[in-house]
C-alpha cells in the first residue's frame, strides 16, 4: 500500500523496479514535475485543505507516477499534514513461481495478479480458476471434453500428485470461487477470497512444477499424458 512520507515523497512497490519498494520523488533539483490542483475542501479533520493531482517520479528506474493527495497546514506542498488517497502505478508482491511452469500458465497467473492490483476481484478469481484448469489440462487430466475440473482435481489427488489437504484447498478456495464467477448471478467476492485463490494456485504450481522430473515419473506410471509427451501435430505437407 502507497504511503506518503514528511518530505511528501511516496513509497510504493515500483513496477518498473521489479515490485521493489521505491521512494516516488515529486520535485527534482531545479523545479517541480507538475499538479493539477483539484479543489480546495474541507477535509474531515483540516479546514482549507486541498486536493491535487501529483506527478512524480521512481527515484530507481525513473518510472512517472501520479498521486491524489489532500494536504493542509501550509500553503505549499507538501503541507503540515497531508492525506495520500491514491496512487498509480503500484504492484503488490508477486508470488514466486517454479521456474518449469509453462509459460501460458505463468502469464495467467500474473494476469489474476494484475486483476487483484487494479481491483477487479472477480476477474482475478476467473484468472486463478484458469490457472488450476490449464494446469490440470497440461498434465494430462482432461481426458475428454466432458472431464470436468471436478474430476481432474480428484484424479490428481488420487495419483498422488497433489495431497488430500492441498485437493480440499483445490476445490474450495479455487474451484468453487472461480465456479461463482463463472456460472452464478453477478455478486461481489470477498478480496480475502480471491487472495487465498491466488495463494493455493501457487501452491498447486509448485506441487506439479517444483521438482518436475520426479512429478513427470508420477504422472507415467499413472498413465497421464503430460504435454512433455505429446507429438506435436505433423506439419501439414
Ligand atoms: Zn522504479
């Protein structure tokens, strides 16, 4: 979460800096990089305080930002007290993914990340429900086009490739949740929800990804055809 400091600069997780945690400056050495100001209002707590759109810039990778800031106090920026309501861009972490993860796989997975960053929780939910199916799918458990998701999880867990605890997870915190969004009547889902999708899919990529070789070996011996094993389609003459 963007926060704003004394001097008035903002700390926020950079995307041009990998997620890291960087002061966004709004001044340089000679001047300013720009405001509009808003409006002046009565703030809750101030009287004559103003609102302004801020631009400033990542003190690591030189990334512009813009910032709605109330402040008061003081005629000039950054005030005697100051109040950051938002603030673009911003990341939050990204979680870790094995580095075997196909590469489709990994970019939906950062696609539901992105939802969750700009708020829009019930595509983030769509995108991890994605992420478990195509997993399931590159692993050989869509045996056919009526193989529901439901299946594939349980053969997964029945194989051993996923545990009992982590099929349980499997199905409530991703499947079910995705399912909502999917099929049922627009309603709005808890963020906690969707964090805790976003954190079992991880979980389940790392369970299929982490120590690939030895996955691979559990998925012949059970008879799936995993996308490693597959012809790719002759090319056409
Ligand atoms: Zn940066």
């Amino acid at each position: 979460m963007a926060e704003i400091n004394d001097q008035g600069n903002v700390q926020a997780r950079c995307p041009g800096c990998r997620g890291a945690l960087s002061s966004f400056e709004w001044r340089t050495a000679t001047g300013i990089h720009g405001t509009v100001r808003a409006s002046s209002f009565k703030h809750r707590y101030w009287n004559d305080a103003k609102l302004d759109y801020r631009l400033f810039r990542c003190a690591g990778c030189g990334r512009g930002g813009i910032g709605v800031i109330a402040y008061g106090g003081d005629s000039n920026f950054p005030g005697s007290y100051r109040e950051l309501y938002d603030f673009y861009p911003e990341v939050r972490d990204r979680l870790q993914l094995p580095k075997d993860v196909p590469k489709g796989i990994g970019k939906e997975f950062r696609e539901g990340e992105k939802c969750l960053e700009s708020g829009t929780i019930r595509a983030a939910a769509g995108m991890f429900r994605s992420v478990l199916d195509k997993t399931l799918r590159a692993n050989g458990y869509k045996l056919k086009n009526g193989t529901t998701l439901e299946q594939q999880i349980d053969m997964a867990a029945d194989d051993g490739v996923i545990t009992a605890a982590r099929r349980r997870r499997a199905h409530e915190e991703i499947r079910v949740l995705g399912n909502d969004v999917l099929h049922d009547e627009w309603q709005e889902i808890a963020i906690e929800d969707v964090e805790a999708a976003r954190h079992y899919a991880q979980r389940v990529l790392e369970d299929f990804y982490d120590d690939r070789q030895s996955v691979l070996k559990l998925l012949r011996e059970a008879g799936r055809v995993p996308d490693e094993d597959k012809q790719p389609p002759a090319a056409a003459t």
